[in-house]
C-alpha cells in the first residue's frame, strides 16, 4: 500500500485519477477520470493503481441503481484504462476475469447492463471485452469442463449480438470480441464441440446479411471463420488424422499403417464429419462471395482461402479444390492489391508444394478443367443468356491454365468438344466491319456475332482461353484433331476454324503472356495449310463423299459436307494467321495457298470477299510487299499455268474464271494485262467452247474487268481556231496606226509560220498518197497497244454472241462490256467491226424484254459518241423507227394529246421505262451533234420527243430532251423555231420576217404540234434563251 501512495504522490496523473475515485460516481467525475486517462501514453503500460481503478468501475457497473448515463461513462473510462493499461493480470486470475466476462455477457432479461444501454453504449460494452479478451495468451483454464458453459454462453451472445443487433458498428464489434475470446480459449477439442454451431452462425452472417448494413460485417465474419479454422481443423493440429497423398513404388509397396485413430476428443470421425459440414459451409461462401461488388469481401476472402490452401489443405482436402478455384479467379480480380495478395499466396503455395502434391494438383486441376467446361456447355446447350456465368467460368479455366500444370494434351478432346458448344457462332454481320491492329497493320473482317457473347472483353477472354490452349498443347496434336471433326462435324467447321485461327496464334505466342511449350514451326504450318488445302470448305457447293474421298486417304470421309460462306471466310482468316506467324518464311509457301485466295476474291458474297481481301492484305504485309498488287504481280507465275489449264476446263472447275477478274481488280491492271495475255487468251477461247454453257456467265464478267483495265487514249481537244482573214486585216491596221493597241509584231510572224507549217502538213499527206500502202508513220504503235487492240476486238466479236442470247443476265452483261470496249478502238479498227455487229445492236431494241432493250440502248449510245457519223445513215433507216416507239407512251391507247395532261401516274424515276426513254433521249443528242444527216428527221424527232419538255416529265427527263433540241437547233434552228415558238407561247414575227425570208401566213398551219403551250412553257422558253446565247 505504501509503494502504491508513493507513486501516486510522484505522478501528478495518478494522483488525480486517485482523487477522483474518492468522489462519489457521477458522470462529470467520471468525464474528468476520462481526461486524465486520455493524458496516458497510447501504448500498455503497468501502472500500480490499475487494479484499484478497474475494481472501482467494475463495482460501479455492477450497481444496476446507476443511472444509464454513468453506467456509459464508466464503460467509457473502462475501455481507455484496458487500452492504456497492462491488463495481463487481470486476463489469467480466473477470480478476477469470469466476473468480468458475466458482467458484459449476462442476459439482457435479467439484470444486465445493457438492458437500458444506448446504441453507442452497447458498443462500448463490447469494445471493452474485445480489449479484455484482445491479444491475451491462451488460458488453459478456460478449456475445463468446468467452464465450457461459460464459453459456450459467451461465444452464443456474440454470436446472437453480431445476427440480430440492429446497431451495425455493434456487429461488427461483436465479431472482433469473438475473435479475440476464441484466441483466448484456444484449445481444439473445445473448438471442436463449438466448431458446428460457430460455422452455421457465421455462414448466415456473411451469406444471408443484408447488403444495407454494409461491407464490413460478412468481411469480419470470414476473419473470424479463418480464425476458427486455424485453431480448430489445420494440418498442424490434425496431423495423425490426415493422410497425405504419396505416389512413390516404395509407398505403394510397403504402406505405413498408421496407429493413430484420435487426437483428444477428435477422431476420423469426428474429421469426415466436420469436413463435410465445412465442404457445404466453405463451398456457399466461396462461391457467393468471390465475386462480391465490395472489395473489403473479396479480400477477407483472399485471407480465408489462404488459410485453407496453406494451412488446412489435407484436413479440409473437400474444400480444398473450391478454396484453390476462388483464390485463382481472385489472381485476376480488377483491384490490384487483391489481385496481388492473391497472386503471392498462390506463388508462396506452389513454392512450398512437394513433389506428391504437385502430382495431385496436377490430376486434380486436369479434371476440375474438364468437369467445368462440359458443365458450362451443357449449360449453353439449354440457355443463351449466360454470358457472365460463361466469362467467369472461363476466366477460372484460363486461371487453372496460367498457374497449374494442366494435361491439355490428354483432354483436348473434351476441350474442344466443349468449345465447339461454348463459342457458337451465330452468324457473321455482313453490316460492320471490325478492325484489328496487328503490329502496324489494320486490317478488317466482318464481325462475328455469337450465341453466347455478346460484350467485347467476354469475347476477348474467349479467345484468350483459344489462345492459351494453342500456347500450352502439342501443335501437330490440335491440328490433326481439329481437322478430324471438321471431316466428321461438318456443321460445327466455322467454330472449328476460329479454334484453329486461335490455336496457330496461341501457339506462336501471339496474344498470350505464357511461353509457347512447343512453338509452332515452318513444318508445322506447312503441315497445316496442307490439311487446310484439302478441306471442302474451299468449294462453292456441297461436296459428296464422293467427290471427296481423295482428299485424305488418313480420315473416314461424312456422307455430306456442309459449306458456307462463314466457314469459308474463316478458313481464309486462318490462312492469314499462317502468314501472321511465319513473316518473311511464308514466301516460301505461296505457291500452295495465293491461287486459292485469288479464287475466291469476286464471284462471293461480301462477307468471303472481305475475307480474301484483308488475308492477302496480311500476307503482302508479312511477306515484305509493298501491298496486294505488288504480291500479286510477283508471284503471278505461280498462277498462270494453272489459270490456263483450268480455264479449258470450266465443268470440273467452275470458279476458275473469278481467278482472271481478282487478279485484274486487286493488281495493277496495266502491267497485269501483258503478264496475263496467255490467260486472257485462254478465256476467249473457251469462250468460243462454252457459248450456250452456264459458264458464260463468269467469263464474260472476266470480259468486263479486262476492258475495263484497259487504259485507252482520251480524244484530243480540237486546236484553236484560226483567225479570219478580216480579222487579221483589221488586227494588222490596228497596230500600224497604233502601236500601243493590238499584238507585237512578233505574234503576226507566228501566225504566218502556222500557216506555213499547215501547208506543209498537207505536202506530206500529198507525198504520203505516193508512198507504199505499208508507209503509215502515225499508225505506229507499240507491241503492247497492238496486243490491247487485238484482244479487244476478239471481245468484241464473242460479246456479239452473247448479246443475242436468250438470257437476259448474260445479254445484258454482254452489252456492258461492248459498252466499255467500243472506246478502247481506234476509229480504223472500230468501224468494220460495227458494222458487223449492228444488225445484232438494232435487232435487240424490238426485244420485249426491258433490261435487254436498255442495254443496247447504252451500246449503241457509246458509238454514237465515237463514229456517229459512220452509223448515221444505219441509225435513220434501222433504229430511228424503233425509238420512236420506245419515246412512244406506255400505255398504247393514250392519245399524244393526253401527253400535255398533269397526271399522278407519271414513270417512276427509277424504273426501266423512264431509264429507257433517258437513254434514248441521250443517244439522239449525241447522233444530232455527230452528223448532219439528222436534218432529214429533224422535224420527226421534235414532234416525237416534245412530250418530255412538259413540266410534268421527271426532271432527268426534262434535262435531256432541252440538251436534244439545243443539238437539233445546231443543225436547223429555223425550222424548230415555229415550234419552240408555240410552245414557249412567244409571239412570231410578222411575215415576212428578217429572219425568215421565205415565212408565210400560212407556216404556223405546219408546225403540227396541237399542244396547249404552257405545259411546256418553261422549257421551250429555256430552249430559245440557249439559241440566242449561242447565236443560233
């Protein structure tokens, strides 16, 4: 006693704290004790008088006359003193610590003090015996069966407090002193008979917890359960009842039996029992809250599965296998903290692993892979909408991948079979097209819809899995299973080709950060493209067994196999990943994959086409080309012999004809026309061998691409005109009597040395006509435009043929390209020709067919431009009859009168009818500036044609009848003028007129056009107002 007055005396706190436990108990005494305490140092020091200030507060709470405020101040002061003050004393006098622990735990219905406690009270009550309990050593007294209702009871009222109350920091609180009292008792067969129901209590705290009372709640709750594990069920205290995996001969030989049947109150038993409840409990948790939107959960998480992984991996080996699966998906979890303690518990675990658990492990992971993706395929089977379920499940495989030794190789039919189920196509979107960086190359294919995924990262993690299964499993293994199932599951070959596409990346490392385990070689490609060469998929039709069974002597041929322009795309975007993967080595490999390529670049559908397009995008660019025409023209020998072969044998190769159009269209056409003539030679032969065949068709598209590569020469732009001789007089005055005006002189002596020239130009035509016919020095040409003009007028000829025929498809298309290849010829070479061919032209205007009167309306336009001066007389006498019924209306009992009319049924713009009249309308323009011939009909063509200068016409209509009467006023503007008169309804001069010497009264009797003029008002107005403009 004397030892505690002196410290009291020298400590001038200590001496207050005295002081103030001598005053009676009330609140404002106790918030001043408060202070003093507060005056302490944070960290746990003896002190002297602790025992006095805790009896004193300890009776003070056992006064239930106290008032609520004083009971909560003194559980205030209590809680400062257990933290500033060393209170291990307290913790192992069993005198003086279980009447503490029946003061806080009593029953709330009896004389507690937290009968009439506030919220922050109750708190405080269990803050004291958190910090009673808090960091104490383990009382082996408390683990007496003397005792056991003390713990049970007090562990059951933490347990109720951390459930039920309604205060949430109360809860939690409630957990902390939880923990801190299991520390303390520590003692495994108490443990083990409060095992199950501290595990039930606990599952429904961190499972069935509202999400309103927050995070932190189920976060403490699963450290509480790691800490119960770890005092009651790891390897260190259940080592006698485990038994470890051995895989050793001499295990297996001599098996040490162990003796061993129980620890304590433990057993086997007891272990399986507790194993399977912990299994239910552990497996609920873990996969409710692995993927828990508060981080705090996932990462108390992280520390359960750790506890499990490392600790308690053979005593709770039934959970061992979920414990492991949540701590690999939380390796990938979006918070980097989570992800890196996942991570270093999983690095940490596999360090520490022997040579027998690594071979477990190994069974174990291989089978779990397994068992997950044919559970997720089943599950895609029977529903759609399961993307997350999907992109987890994949997430945990392509984890399992990463960070365990998996036997792909062993399984990889499963996998596959899997996948196939999994990644479902459904259907490739021919509307959007999606780029793809790859290195410093874009490139874009169609995008790939699927059944299943539908977010961008879903199916990147889809194809990351691919990948890593290419980067971990035997190359030559994966090529000849998945070509195996295309032969054998024809309708799953597009989802087997994307496989494949993935798999040659992943083996190559691409899109993956694990090291390849066998990389993909030259060989092995070779190999591949091998396969891929010989699969239908190639073809455009469905291919019989028949018809394949020389394809691959090796695989059992399917009755039918199915094609489609999917599979097809996707087996050009494998070869494209061939060449990705090789680089520059892929050269070597052209010759077995570009003429195949170039197949399929026109005569497909857009989605194959692009396919084609972006594959040889790839190749030049990893080959080292400048781009695709470059490739092309390169390795054009690769191709041509083949090209020429096949071109003579159109029934076994139909498509060989799209080979000629690809090359014209992606290559350079000038310099591929002279590297191609063997093979354009070729397609105008079989022309001439398949003229009534079904393959007319292809060959005479390849026609229109070869004369539409064609370079021909624009017309020249007619020379200047020269002065008249009254000009030059006056232009000469001028400058002699004013030198300031007018030319220098120098421009008059250029002029006389044109003149000069001219005439020397006509001595040499004189000369020229002496000269042998063979002398022609401005119809030298080179070998190549000789080569173009022959070539061309073969075409010519076969399309001759074509235009005549009863398709409408192949007669309109014939007319196309005569269309195209009327320009190339010079006048020389193109007038025989039309001149053979006319009779043909003209016939197929009277065609009752539209398409096919339209058609030669445009050919026939097309050399009114070029020599209508040569056809003009033919024209008059053969076409002109025809047009007129053509410019006729449609409906063949409407008077011409009823042309003048407004009707609402006019030709809709985009109709063949109204295409048909714009083309002819065209086409007499043109013949009407070519020749002067047309004056003979001029008056026939006004009078047919007037009808569309109505103001009801189409506009394009409009325009080119006002373009047709602005040409025929350049031949005879003074006969359309009474007619353009009328219809502008502009008064005619008095007879007779300067302007018409030989008009008479009775000429407007002959205008014969009964029309009412404002109908056509504006436009035979416009027609005056051009003639005037161009001085007509």
């Amino acid at each position: 006693m004397n030892k505690v007055l002196d410290a009291v005396q020298n400590d001038p706190v200590a001496s207050a704290i005295v002081a103030l436990l001598a005053l009676n108990s009330h609140p404002n005494t106790l918030e001043m004790l408060s202070q003093e305490l507060m005056r302490l140092p944070d960290q746990s020091n003896s002190y002297l008088w602790t025992n006095l200030l805790i009896a004193h507060l300890h009776k003070l709470l056992q006064d239930t006359k106290q008032p609520t405020n004083t009971i909560e101040m003194a559980l205030k002061v209590l809680n400062q003193a257990f933290q500033r003050c060393s209170i291990q004393e307290l913790q192992t006098q069993q005198s003086q610590f279980v009447p503490f622990i029946q003061t806080f735990v009593n029953d709330t219905s009896n004389d507690s003090i937290e009968r009439n406690l506030t919220e922050e009270g109750r708190c405080i009550a269990l803050e004291c015996l958190n910090q009673l309990c808090f960091q104490g050593k383990p009382q082996e007294w408390l683990a007496s069966h003397s005792y056991l209702n003390l713990v049970s009871f007090t562990i059951a009222v933490l347990l109720d407090r951390a459930q039920k109350d309604s205060y949430r920091p109360c809860r939690v609180t409630a957990i902390d002193a939880l923990m801190s009292f299991l520390s303390l008792v520590d003692n495994p067969d108490t443990m083990a008979k409060i095992l199950p129901g501290i595990t039930s209590s606990l599952l429904k705290i961190i499972v069935h917890t509202d999400y309103k009372m927050g995070s932190k709640i189920p976060a403490k709750a699963i450290a509480c359960l790691c800490t119960m594990l770890q005092l009651t069920i790891s390897d260190a205290r259940c080592g006698a009842l485990v038994q470890k995996p051995e895989y050793t001969l001499q295990t297996a030989l001599h098996p040490e039996i162990s003796m061993v049947q129980s620890v304590g109150e433990r057993s086997k038993a007891w272990l399986e029992a507790a194993q399977s409840n912990l299994s239910i409990a552990l497996s609920k948790i873990c996969t409710t809250q692995r993927h828990h939107n508060k981080p705090r959960v996932r990462e108390a998480l992280v520390v359960l599965c750790t506890v499990i992984v490392q600790e308690c991996r053979w005593a709770l080996q039934s959970s061992f296998l979920i414990a492991h699966e949540t701590l690999l998906s939380l390796c990938y979890d979006p918070v980097l903290s989570i992800q890196s303690q996942a991570r270093d518990t999983k690095r940490s675990f596999l360090a520490n692993m022997t040579k027998d658990e690594r071979l477990w492990l190994h069974n174990q992971a291989t089978v779990q892979v397994v068992e997950h993706l044919k559970i997720l395929a089943l599950k895609c089977s029977k529903d759609v909408d399961i993307e997350s379920e999907a992109c987890a499940t994949l997430q945990l495989v392509l984890a399992y991948l990463s960070w365990s030794d998996i036997a792909i190789d062993n399984v990889l039919d499963d996998i596959v079979n899997a996948m196939v189920k999994i990644l479902r196509i459904d259907h490739v979107d021919a509307q959007v097209l999606a780029n793809r960086k790859e290195s410093d190359l874009t490139i874009a294919y169609y995008r790939k819809r699927y059944v299943h995924f539908r977010n961008e990262s879903a199916i990147r993690l889809a194809t990351q899995f691919l990948h890593t299964i290419g980067c971990l499993g035997s190359t030559f293994l994966w090529i000849d299973h998945t070509i195996h199932l295309i032969y054998n599951q024809p309708e799953n070959a597009s989802e087997l080709l994307l496989m494949i596409h993935h798999f040659t990346l992943g083996a190559a490392g691409i899109g993956v950060e694990l090291e390849p385990k066998s990389p993909i070689t030259q060989s092995a490609i070779g190999y591949l493209l091998d396969q891929l060469m010989q699969l239908p998929q190639w073809n455009s039709q469905l291919t019989s067994a028949v018809q394949w069974s020389g394809a691959n002597k090796n695989l059992l041929p399917p009755t039918t196999l199915v094609n489609t322009e999917e599979s097809t795309s996707f087996l050009l975007e494998v070869v494209g990943s061939c060449a990705q993967v090789l680089e520059v080595k892929f050269k070597l490999l052209l010759i077995h994959v570009l003429y195949p390529i170039v197949e399929h670049l026109t005569g497909q559908t857009i989605v194959v086409h692009q396919a084609a397009s972006a594959t040889l995008k790839r190749i030049a660019y990893y080959c080292q080309y400048k781009d695709v025409g470059e490739l092309l023209h390169e390795n054009m020998d690769y191709i041509i012999d083949m090209l020429c072969l096949r071109l003579n044998q159109l029934d076994a190769y139909p498509r060989t004809p799209f080979v000629v159009e690809g090359l014209l269209m992606h290559a350079d056409a000038s310099s591929s026309l002279a590297l191609l003539y063997d093979a354009i030679k070729s397609v105008i032969e079989s022309v001439d061998k398949y003229v009534s065949t079904t393959h007319s068709h292809g060959l005479l598209r390849i026609m229109k691409v070869i004369v539409s590569s064609i370079k021909f020469n624009e017309p020249p732009l007619p020379p200047p005109s020269k002065p008249t001789k009254l000009q030059a007089f006056i232009k000469e005055m001028k400058t002699l009597f004013d030198p300031n005006e007018g030319a220098p002189d120098d421009e008059s002596s250029l002029a006389q040395l044109d003149n000069m020239l001219d005439e020397n130009e006509q001595l040499a035509d004189k000369m020229k006509a002496a000269m042998p016919m063979e002398f022609d020095p401005k119809a030298e040409a080179s070998n190549g435009d000789k080569v173009i003009v022959s070539l061309t007028s073969d075409i010519i000829l076969r399309c001759a043929y074509y235009i005549a025929a009863p398709d409408v498809a192949t007669s309109c298309l014939a007319g196309q390209v005569l269309a195209k290849a009327f320009p190339i010829l010079n006048l020389t070479e193109l007038r025989p020709i039309v001149a053979r061919i006319w009779p043909a032209l003209v016939k197929r205007l009277s065609s009752p067919l539209k398409p096919v009167i339209l058609a030669s309306l445009e050919c026939i336009n097309s050399l009114a431009q070029l020599c209508g001066d040569f056809i003009a007389d033919k024209f008059i006498d053969d076409a002109w009859p025809i047009f007129q019924t053509l410019l006729e209306p449609t409906d063949n009992h409407v008077a011409r009168l009823d042309l003048t009319k407004d009707s609402s049924d006019s030709v809709p713009i985009h109709s063949l009818v109204h295409q048909i009249q714009l083309q002819a309308l065209v086409c007499l323009t043109h013949m009407c500036k070519a020749s002067e011939m047309f004056n003979t009909i001029l008056l026939s063509i006004a009078r047919t044609t007037s009808g569309f200068l109505r103001h009801s016409a189409s506009q394009p209509l409009q325009a080119a009848a006002r373009d047709l009467f602005v040409a025929m006023a350049h031949l005879n503007g003074d006969a359309l003028y009474p007619m353009l008169a009328v219809m502008g309804n502009v008064a005619l001069p008095a007879p007779p007129s300067k302007a018409f010497p030989a008009f008479t009264s009775s000429a407007v009797q002959n205008v014969q056009f009964p029309c009412t003029s404002g109908n056509h008002e504006a436009n035979g107005i416009w027609v005056l107002s051009r003639m005037k403009e161009l001085n007509i």
